[in-house]
C-alpha cells in the first residue's frame, strides 16, 4: 500500500508528487493518457506563463535553472509596438509603468517574476525530479472507481486496485476523482467559446500582433505563424458541441477580426469556455483535489496553472506530516482554509476579465474606463501584483504585514539565500539575533536552523518560515520567545521548538 496515489501527471500532480518523495512517502501517480507529451504541451500550443510565486517555488527546490535555459520573453504576444507585463481582459499592460524596486518588507530577487515555457518542459523536469525521488508514475491507467473507509483508500483503473492512505485528485477540470468521490463543484456558466488553432492562414499579416479586442470579441495573433486564439461571446454554445471545421473556424476568425482572412490545412484546434467553478471543499474524507480538478476558470491571465501549483505546494507538506504522524491537529484542515478562497479569487479575477470584454455597450463603456486605469502607474502595478500573486496573504492570526506571504529572498552574509536552505523542502528559521538565541529550540529533521547576519534582515530578529515558503512568524532584533514556540508548535507540532 502505498502512502499517497495521485491522479494526474500533470504539473500540479508531479509538483506535488516532488514534494511528497522530498519528505521520504511512498507515491504513486496515475495518469490516463498512455505516455507523456503531446503536441498541446509542447511549443507553441502549450506555451504557458509562470508567475512570481510559481517561480519562487521553483527556484527554492532547485528545479528553476533548467527552465530557464528553454524560456521565451514574456512580451512577445505584445507584437512589436511595445513591452508589455501582462494583459488584463486583452488590454496590455505598459511595462514602463512597472515599479521594479521591491515592495514595503520585500528584497531584490535574483527570479524573475514571469517566465514563459510549456507544459512539457514543465512536466519534464517535474518528472524527472519525481522519479529520482522515488515516485512511481504508471500511464494508461484511467480511474474509474474509488472506496474509502477511515482509513484507506482504494482506486480502481477497471483492471488493477491500488490502495494508498490519501488520494488526491490533480486530474483536470473533467476529474474524475472529483466526480468518483462526489465533491460538490459550484460556479457560473460559460459566456464565451474560445478557440485555439494552428493553421495556415491567407491574409495573417492583415491581423494585428498580440491581443486585440473588438467589438465583436477578442483574437490573438500568437508569435508562431498560424497560432491563432480566439473568443467568441455566444454564451459557450458551440464548445465541445460541433466539430471544429475548417469553414467554422474561419467564420468565427472573420467575425471576431472584422478582416476577410482565409483559414486552410488546420493541423490542431481545440475549443474552450470561460465556465468558472470550485468543489465545495478541498477534502472529502481521505480524498483531496488540487489544480484544475479543484477550480476551473477562463484562461485568461494564465491563473489556472500557477494557482494550481499554489494548491500543489500547500498541500505537499502539511499531506507528508499527516502520513508521518507529526502533524498538529488540524493541519490538514489549513490546505482548505488556505487554498480554497485563493481559488474562489481567481475565478473572480477571470470573471472581471470576461465582463470588461463582452461585446455589449455597457461592457464597452466599462473598458474604455479600465483602459485609462490600466495606462497609469497605479493601475499596472495593482493588476501585476493581483496577476502574480503578489498580493496572496494567508490570515495566520498575525498583524504583522510578513506572515502569511511568502518570504523575501533572505541573504546570510556567508552568502547563502533562503532559497538555497528550502531545497529540501523542510521548514527553516533564520535567526539574525546577535547570539542566536533560538540555537536551543530542540529542532529534529523537519527544520532547518540558520543563525547569522543578513546582507538586509528588514530590521528583524528572526524569522520562521514554512516549507511552503510563507512566513509563519517574525521576532523583532530580541525575538520574543513564547510567540515563536507558539508559532513553531501550531505548523510543526513535536518538530517545532520544545
């Protein structure tokens, strides 16, 4: 029996396949599709941004560098007129007005704070990291059955039985855990279908670059020839409905672009909606969902990947010390807590996007005003920090504007960062005090201790973060003890200070 069976090789399984073998569990992935890759994953069909967070994550379990070294430039689908940061609802964001310096209890960082790749490389390095952690991944294996009682689960691919302690659904927005395991999933219905092709198209230099709403809806010219997106505002009627025909696809192109282009040799197209839903809970019993089989949304803004590895990052600890046994109580319960209203923000996040884009006088009038918004320092700098995820604060019950966010990227004067001391996923105290006076805490395996000066501490004392990355507590230049041990206790129990 294994530990925990995941459902779903994609990243957000595979992220959170990672962080399970890290902490030593025995895991086991199952994945529907009969082997990995496929043309919508790689270039240029699975192109993906990474924000800020995502790239953080990354970054502090040594798994950044080689996506780095296949990345593309964030400003591309901006087109040649301008750089851009982003988009909100089409309209790009300028990213002159991009303030780079670092914000109030924030330090320079040596990430970036977008990166564009694909889902295949993506899901390659989380793989391969996976396997050396002793991960076994099967492909080909479809769930179509799943038992519980209080204490095992059991999932069934029709052929084989595999029992774990824990399941977790990563299985996509049609999970089939999900709907196995009888997860509520609540929301609003699609306003628009949305198209992606690649295709060859007579005309295309007629199309402007990038992203370009109209008054009939919005298309984008990708960077590769013939990779075109498109959002038609009838109310989702044709997604999944019709087949994707060349005549249709040129139609909807027409429309939507107002520009006589002819669409032929359509080598890929999919179709897609912006239907917004959430399951009730995160957890049912021993079964958890996280990534798309716990939220769907529009892609719009790229949210569903990075708030899914968000989901996957979360869990991955506070899952390890449940099956170990030196959770405190309760701790599973906080992956709900923490991870359910930062879905139920996104989804918001995508429905604003939709509602400034309809093709209706009063969404029209709407955008004309976000426009102006968005062309001021304020309203580029307001979109970038919701969009990365910058914003994002768990409540810790602590008014200290660190706890709850993830961390700065902390450098000792020995040269070490934050990000080198998180590598093998365990939580870590940074202890800048004069004499180090948290040295004596009684830390076992599940914390890492640092003691020594920062090149900029923030004028704090110490700080304690959780393998997650997120602060759990700050102590002034003379920490205060009792509120650490109280800290250390609530998020590591036994392996916290004694």
């Amino acid at each position: 029996m294994h530990d925990v069976v995941i459902v779903g090789a994609g990243p957000v399984g595979l992220l959170l396949a990672g962080e399970l073998g890290l902490a030593g569990r025995s895991v086991l992935v199952l994945e529907r599709e009969p082997a990995p890759g496929s043309p919508w994953r790689t270039a240029p069909l699975g192109v993906r941004g990474l924000f800020t967070r995502s790239i953080e994550v990354l970054d502090r379990r040594g798994m950044l560098e080689p996506l780095l070294a296949t990345a593309g430039d964030p400003a591309a689908l901006a087109g040649p007129r301008r750089r851009a940061v982003g988009h909100f609802a089409g309209i790009m964001l300028d990213a002159a007005n991009l303030d780079t310096g670092p914000q109030p209890f924030g330090l320079p960082s040596s990430t970036p704070e977008f990166v564009m790749t694909d889902l295949g490389t993506v899901e390659t390095v989380l793989s391969e990291r996976a396997v050396k952690l002793g991960v076994e991944i099967r492909y080909g294996a479809e769930v179509s059955a799943i038992t519980q009682d209080d204490r095992t689960v059991v999932v069934s691919d029709g052929e084989q039985e595999y029992a774990a302690r824990w399941v977790v659904g990563c299985d996509g927005g049609r999970s089939a855990v999900r709907t196995l395991a009888g997860f509520g999933f609540d929301g609003t219905e699609p306003t628009f279908t949305g198209y992606v092709m690649l295709a060859t198209i007579t005309n295309e230099e007629r199309l402007d670059p990038g992203f370009t709403l109209t008054p009939e809806g919005m298309y984008i010219n990708m960077p590769t020839p013939g990779h075109i997106g498109m959002m038609d505002f009838d109310g989702g009627a044709f997604d999944r409905s019709q087949e994707l025909t060349r005549d249709h696809l040129q139609a909807v192109l027409r429309r939507v672009s107002g520009i006589d282009v002819t669409v032929t040799d359509v080598r890929f197209a999919s179709s897609f909606t912006d239907r917004a839903r959430q399951a009730t809970t995160y957890r049912r019993g021993r079964v958890l969902l996280a990534g798309d089989a716990a939220h769907i949304m529009s892609p719009l803004g790229g949210q569903g990947l990075n708030t899914g590895l968000g989901d996957a990052v979360n869990l991955g600890w506070k899952l390890a010390a449940t099956v170990r046994g030196s959770a405190p109580e309760g701790l599973l319960d906080t992956y709900d807590g923490e991870r359910r209203p930062v879905g139920a923000q996104a989804l918001d996040w995508t429905r604003a996007q939709v509602a400034t884009m309809r093709p209706d006088p009063h969404a029209q009038a709407i955008q004309a005003v976000v426009r102006d918004l968005l062309a001021t320092r304020d309203g580029t700098n307001y979109v970038v920090r919701k969009m990365t995820g910058a914003t994002t604060r768990y409540d810790l019950g602590d008014e200290h504007p660190l706890v709850g966010r993830s961390a700065p990227d902390f450098r000792l004067e020995d040269g070490s960062r934050l990000a080198d001391l998180m590598q093998d996923g365990r939580g870590v105290v940074l202890d800048f005090s004069a004499d180090g006076c948290l040295r004596d805490s009684g830390w076992d395996a599940d914390v890492r201790y640092a003691a020594g000066p920062a090149v900029d501490d923030l004028g704090l004392g110490a700080v304690l973060v959780r393998p997650d990355g997120i602060v759990a507590w700050v102590g002034d230049r003379v920490p205060d003890r009792e509120g650490f041990d109280r800290a250390a206790r609530r998020w590591f129990g036994a392996s916290g200070a004694r």
